[in-house]
C-alpha cells in the first residue's frame, strides 16, 4: 500500500505523440504505387503496373534517405516501411507475373507466386529482427525491392516487346520468379549502397558512367531497368563464388609455406 502510494506521487512520463509527416508521405507514395500496380494488373494494364513497382522504388529509397537526413527515424516509420514494402514488393510483383502468364500453369503458378511472396515476408522479417547486428555495407539476400525490380523489369520487358503469352514465356518467368524468391531468403552477401557519400567528391568518370545509365534508361527503359536489376541480383552469387575461390587459394598456399 506504501508503495502504490508513493508510485502514484512520482511525476509520470510523457511520452510525445504523433508522427514525422515528411519520411511517411514518401512511404504512403511507395504503398499507393504498389497497390497501384496491383489495380493495374488485375486490369490489364501490365506497362503501367511494371512502371508503377518502379515508382514505389524510388519513393522506397527517399523515405529512408530523407529520415536519416532530417533525423527523423523512429520505429512507428521502420515497421509502416515494412507493411509498405511488403505491398509494393511482395504482393504487387507477384500478382503481376501471375496474371501476366504464369496463371497459364494452373496451380503450379499460383504457388510459384506464393512462394515468392512468402520469400519476401520472410526476407522482411530477418531484416527487422537482424537490422542492428548487420553489417551496413551489405545485406543478408537480396533485398526486395531489387527483387521486385527484376520480375517487374522482365514482365515490362516482355510486354514492350509483344512477346507471345504461354507456356514459353510463363515457364522462363516461373523459374525466375523461383530464383529471385531463393535470393532473397539466402545468406549471400549484396552490397548495400549505403556508404556511398552523395556530398563527397567522386572521380569524374563515375559521372560519366551516371549519365550514360541515365541515357540508357531514358531510350529503352525495360530493357535497361531489367538489366540494371538482373546483373545486381547475379552479382551476389558471383562475389560469394569468387570469394570462396580466393579463400581456397589462400588456403593452399598456406599449406605451402
């Protein structure tokens, strides 16, 4: 009774409420790009769903960007981010390949789409409960939204160039699918981007190299954005085999010596 007593006359703590409006309307942008593409999907429009997985990337990396910039990073935005990138980059890519062509599969489609979905919840999970034990220059798997840039580069691609809708296109986009669903759930290593200083100096051809990608992207989007995202999700396996292989030689020569 003593010690309700006293509880009840110490100073209670406020905590202050509300939301940073600046970082949650770009993360609002990304969800409403992603149900877009879902809409859009389910209608047809398969350009303007690919487009719109493009713009939910975008607005993806400034909400982080800008909350790290205006300190604004609280953990009401880490897990609304997270429910976002779960629409735009998990649910929107894989309706998207679905109703583009693999529904031509039957059942074998559907799960190939469920198990890429279920690849990115996972992936999302891992990276939340992981986020402070990572090493910031890489992340554990692809990350989703490089995922989703690749099954959303290949349907634009494919629907750019008219390409037929059956079998000979739904089986090479089930197996990709399959792919970057077991990327994203792996332990290969894939350079993060974040240490790159955007207020630092950098050698001019760097901004040689930005302008011809800028220009590419500008004459053939699909084809290029696919690439773009494709050659980053191979460059994970290729760095883990590389690396191994280096590992090997070293071992060798130290039995050597």
């Amino acid at each position: 009774m003593e010690n309700e007593n006293i509880q009840s006359q110490l100073p209670k703590t406020t905590h202050p409420r509300g939301i940073y409006l600046l970082p949650n309307l770009f993360t609002t942008a990304a969800l409403f790009a992603g149900f877009y593409a879902v809409i859009a999907a389910f209608k047809g429009y398969f350009d303007a769903a690919a487009i719109a997985i493009f713009v939910a990337m975008v607005a993806d990396t400034l909400d982080g960007r800008i909350a790290r910039l205006t300190n604004t990073q609280t953990a009401f935005g880490a897990e609304y981010d997270s429910l976002s990138d779960m629409v735009s980059f998990g649910v929107a890519p894989s309706l998207l390949v679905y109703t583009y062509c693999l529904s031509n599969l039957g059942k074998v489609g559907w799960l190939v789409v469920f198990l890429y979905t279920a690849a990115t919840a996972l992936r999302l999970a891992r990276f939340n409960t992981q986020v402070n034990d990572q090493d910031k220059r890489y992340f554990q798997g692809v990350p989703c939204p490089a995922a989703a840039g690749v099954l959303a580069g290949a349907v634009w691609l494919a629907s750019s160039y008219h390409f037929s809708v059956g079998l000979l296109t739904a089986i090479p986009l089930a197996v990709l699918t399959v792919f970057v669903a077991a990327l994203m759930v792996s332990t290969i290593r894939y350079y993060s981007f974040k240490k790159i200083d955007l207020k630092g100096k950098v050698p001019f051809i760097v901004v040689v190299f930005v302008v011809l990608i800028t220009a590419g992207i500008a004459l053939d989007p699909p084809q290029i954005l696919f690439g773009i995202f494709f050659l980053y999700a191979l460059s994970g396996p290729i760095f883990t085999l590389w690396h191994l292989r280096r590992m090997r030689r070293i071992a060798k020569l130290r039995k050597r010596h």
